[in-house]
C-alpha cells in the first residue's frame, strides 16, 4: 500500500494518484491502439489479395472496386489444374535446402561458441560478408558452373543454392542460441566423461531446439519465395512456386483475380508451417532477451 506523502490530504492523494492511473490507462489503450492499426494495415494487402481471389476477373479488374460480389471458385480450380509439379519442385527444394542447413550449421555454430576455434571473430565475419554480395553479381559465375556440372533445370542446384544463399544466417542465429546454454549444464556434462557428440545430442540440442525450429522456419520462407536462381537457372524441370506466379500473368486478356489466387495457394505452405511451429518460434526469437 502506497503511503500518503506528509502534508498532503487524503483526498487529494487520492485523486492525484486517481489521474495517474487514468492516464496510464490511456496511454496503454493508445499503445494498443495503434498497434492494432499497424498491424490492420499490414494485413489489408494480404486480405486484398484474398478477397479477389473469390472474385471473377470482370469483378476483379474494376476501378473502384466492387465489394459486393458473387464468389466463384473457378481461378482456385485452374491454379491446381497447372501447380502440380511446381509447388512439387519447391517443396523439394524448400525441405532439402533447410535440412541441409541445419546440418551444416549447427556443428559450425558449435564451433564457434561452445568450443571457439582460433580466429573465430574473422570466420564469423566472412560468413556474413557473403550475404554483401549480390545475386546478380554472381549468377553468371553460377550459370557456367552448373552448365559444366550438368546441373542446370535440376533440383539438386536449387537445394545447394538455396542452403549457400540460407547458410551464414543459420550459423550466426544458432550460434547466438547457443551461446544462452547454461555453462554449468556444459560442465557437469564434460566432468560426467560426455564427449562432443554426446554433449551437442543430449545437453546442447534439447536447449536450442526452439531456435533451431525458428531459423528453419526463415530459411523455409527464404527458400520458398526465392525467385532470381530459379528464373534464371531452371526451365521446366526444377521450376519452383514463384515462377507459377510469373507464368500466370498472361500477355494479354486479365489476370488479376488468377494471380491472386495463385498467390494465396503459393502462401498456405509457409502460413501452415508457421502456424504449426509458432510456439517454438517465438520461443526461438526471444531466447536471450530476458536475463
């Protein structure tokens, strides 16, 4: 209970701690407020694009736009008529590439944290500088690499691209996961004779795991949306969820009310992968934030 302050009534104390708590309230409540207004008009788009999916494309392509509308499932039916085998390549690609990642990662993250090898700072430091250089800069590189390994329009091109291009930012987040595993746990570990294979599967591992699944879920995102390798190093064969999209803008006649359903089939994937591992993920993303 608060004290009242010498010399001071009652009732004033009252009502100035009265005001005091009003304008804590208000200030919450404008603070929810508006991050309820950022956060609506973020999603708007997305709705936007939703929405017209249902539309017929006379109804879609309409200024201002018709809001009152008979919904049709019919650019859904031409979407999974013709997105077989890209959204196929993707996931392939997506799953692949991710996996990929963690393996790597993780015993590279290892390296530099629990156990840091001499010039570790310089490693680090060229990991992320590898993320400076465009793609565009070096896609011819790449293209004559793949076309003298055999490679191009495969998949197996995108799933080691798509982890070189995902990898640096896997380490640097588990490394920083890693970093929060209690010291004591390493080593009363070690002085109960755990090896390194035995110290990362049973003590490391359990610890991070929630950041392991948050930065699986950036590179399935990453990898996911990623367009520029595969528009210029796959044709038909390894033809990814993002290259469906371009393919459905025609050259002439509309396409609206198809490109966003096309659009909104592309996203479910993520969404429903996101949805399943929200828990962990914001989990992973706060690990470190509160000591």
């Amino acid at each position: 209970m608060t004290a009242i302050p010498a010399g001071e009534a009652p009732q004033a104390f009252g009502e100035r701690r009265a005001r005091r708590r009003a304008r804590e309230i208000s200030g919450q409540a404008g603070w929810t407020v508006l991050g309820w207004a950022v956060g609506i008009a973020f999603f708007l788009p997305v709705l936007w694009m939703v929405i017209t999916a249902f539309k017929p494309e006379s109804a879609a392509e309409t200024w201002p736009p018709k809001f009152a509308f008979s919904p049709t499932l019919t650019e859904f039916r031409l979407v999974f008529s013709g997105m077989g085998p890209f959204i196929e390549h993707s996931a392939i690609a997506t799953a692949g590439s991710t996996v990929l990642v963690l393996v790597l990662a993780l015993p590279a993250a290892y390296a530099l944290s629990i156990h840091p090898v001499k010039g570790w700072r310089d490693s680090l430091f060229f990991f992320i500088s590898t993320k400076m250089l465009p793609v565009v800069a070096a896609i011819g590189p790449l293209y004559v690499i793949a076309l003298k390994a055999h490679l191009l329009d495969s998949i197996w091109l995108l799933i080691i691209l798509y982890a070189a291009m995902n990898l640096p930012l896997a380490i640097w987040m588990i490394r920083s996961f890693m970093l929060e595993v209690p010291g004591e746990m390493l080593e009363a570990a070690r002085l109960d004779g755990a090896g390194r294979i035995r110290e990362i599967t049973e003590v490391i591992m359990p610890v991070v795991t929630p950041g392991l699944v948050s930065t699986a879920l950036i590179c399935v995102i990453f990898a996911w949306n990623e367009l520029f390798l595969a528009l210029n190093l796959t044709v038909t064969n390894a033809a990814t969820m993002p290259m469906f999209l371009i393919s459905s803008v025609p050259q002439e006649g509309l396409y609206i009310a198809h490109l966003s359903a096309a659009a909104t089939v592309a996203s479910v994937p993520v969404i429903i992968v996101g949805w399943i591992a929200q828990r962990s993920l914001v989990r992973g993303l706060s690990m470190g934030a509160i000591k």
